[in-house]
C-alpha cells in the first residue's frame, strides 16, 4: 500500500498517537511500526504534514542520530519505550 493511501486512512485518534511517540525520547521508529504499521520515512511524511513547519524541523534535528530512537543503536540494558517515571497509563491503550 502507498504511504499516501496509509496516511489517509489513520484516524486523528491514531495519527496524535503517532505523533505522540515520535516526540518521545525513548520510543523506537520500529514501535512505531509494529503499533500502527508505519516505516520510519512514513513517520516522517506524517510529522511533516501534521505538526508546523518549525516544529517539524525541530523534531528531525532532535531524532536524527538519536540512539534511542532506532532498536539496533540502543546501548545494552534499554530494553523498554519509556522511562518509568514518565509512564503515563492510559485507558484504551
């Protein structure tokens, strides 16, 4: 399927979660994928369409070269998408 044709199918529910996770310091590009089924290039059509243009620039300077952000550039012992005292629990989720 298109990245187009996947984008317009996410409702605002998911695409705020998309975005929600691709801010986050400790969440994997490859979370992303496995939850909602996006590559890391269609995470990045999705920011630069959703969020504003500086937000969005400030966003790939702050992700480019993050290792947090790729499963295989975690150092040993990162095992999990979020810092424990920042887990927020969620009803739906």
């Amino acid at each position: 399927m298109k990245t187009k044709q996947k984008l317009k199918q996410l409702d605002d529910e998911a695409v705020s979660r998309i975005v929600e996770m691709a801010w986050e310091d400790r969440t994997p590009f490859e979370a992303i994928e496995t939850n909602f089924g996006l590559t890391e290039p269609e995470v990045i059509q999705l920011m630069r369409s959703t969020v504003k243009r500086k937000s969005f620039e400030v966003w790939r300077a702050r992700v480019t070269g993050r290792k947090t952000k790729h499963l295989q550039l975690r150092p040993a012992g990162i095992d999990r998408g979020y810092c424990p005292t920042q887990y927020k629990i969620r009803s739906g989720w």
